[in-house]
C-alpha cells in the first residue's frame, strides 16, 4: 500500500513509519480494496499526559475513511487508529457484497 507520512511540528521518526506501516499492511491484507493512505503525526503539549496525535485517511472506492486517536504515545495513538479503520472497513465491506 502507497502511504503518506506527514508530520506536524515534529521531527521524522523512521521506526513510527515502519510500525505504521506494519499496521497498515494487515490492514490491506484483510480489505484488499484500500487503494492509498496518508498518515499524520502531531503533538498537543497542552493535553498532558495524552497529546500525541494520529490521524490517518484511507483511499478506497466510495468515500475516504478517517481515524483519529489522541493518546499517551504515538503507537497506542496508530494502534487505536487502525482499530477504528478495522470496524469501519468491516462495515464497508458488507455493504459492498450487498451490491
């Protein structure tokens, strides 16, 4: 899957994109119609402990899907993320066989 990381008033990490993308390709290997995705990274210093933001949109057909998750860390952040992608996707995916 083509995906897109951008972050947002920090500094590029190269092991959140790997584990980013790690979750992102179990994610195309159960919904094989998920086309591209772009990821953003952002830090909110005034929510502490929570603050550390994940927002990822998925390109598939029909309308783009979109999580986010404000949490402890950048990985429980894309964690929770790809979570709510999985429901939302799962939902898709019924009403595309119902078609």
């Amino acid at each position: 899957m083509d995906a897109r990381f951008q972050y947002v008033k920090i500094e590029k990490s190269e092991n959140l994109e790997a584990f980013t993308q790690k979750k992102l390709d179990k994610l195309e290997s159960k919904y094989d119609f998920i086309v591209s995705a772009e990821v953003h990274f952002k830090r909110h210093e005034v929510e502490d402990p929570t603050g550390y933001i994940c927002n990822i949109n998925l390109s598939i057909p029909g309308p783009q899907i979109f999580a986010e998750a404000n949490k402890e860390s950048y990985e429980a952040a894309v964690a929770q993320s790809i979570k709510e992608l999985d429901r939302q996707l799962e939902k898709r995916k019924a009403k595309m066989k119902t078609f």
